[in-house]
C-alpha cells in the first residue's frame, strides 16, 4: 500500500506542475514560486499520508481476526 501511495503522490506533483506552468503571468504574480513548491509539496504529502493510514485502517481489523484465531488455536 505505501508504494500505491508514493505512486498517487509522484501522479498528483506531475499534475500540479503541470497545472502551475498554464497559470497566467497575473496568477503568478501574486504568490512566488517558492510558496507554489511548498504548498505542492504539502499537499502532495498530506495526500500520501492519508492513503497510507487508509490502508492500514484496511488491513488492521483482518490481522487483529487473524492473530486472534491463532491464539485460540492453541
């Protein structure tokens, strides 16, 4: 799931790059393009860091299930 993550993430930076290079000359007066890289890249990592918690919301019921049925085994 992490590499389904750093995936979405590299997609949705190529996206907004793409999408700051169309902006007009009077948009990108008025932010600077160190504010433009840093609120991508806050974005994009808040991005990943939500669908690495979704997959381990996912995953963590089945392994609790799991880990309980081999205790009870025993």
């Amino acid at each position: 799931m992490a590499h389904c993550a750093v995936f979405v993430r590299t997609s949705v930076s190529t996206m907004l790059y793409r999408k700051a290079l169309r902006v007009s000359a009077s948009g990108r007066a008025k932010t600077s393009t160190g504010q433009v890289v840093n609120m991508m890249s806050n974005d994009t990592a808040q991005l990943q860091r939500f669908l690495q918690f979704v997959g381990m919301t996912l995953v963590a019921p089945l392994q609790i299930i799991i880990a309980l049925v081999l205790i009870f085994q025993q």
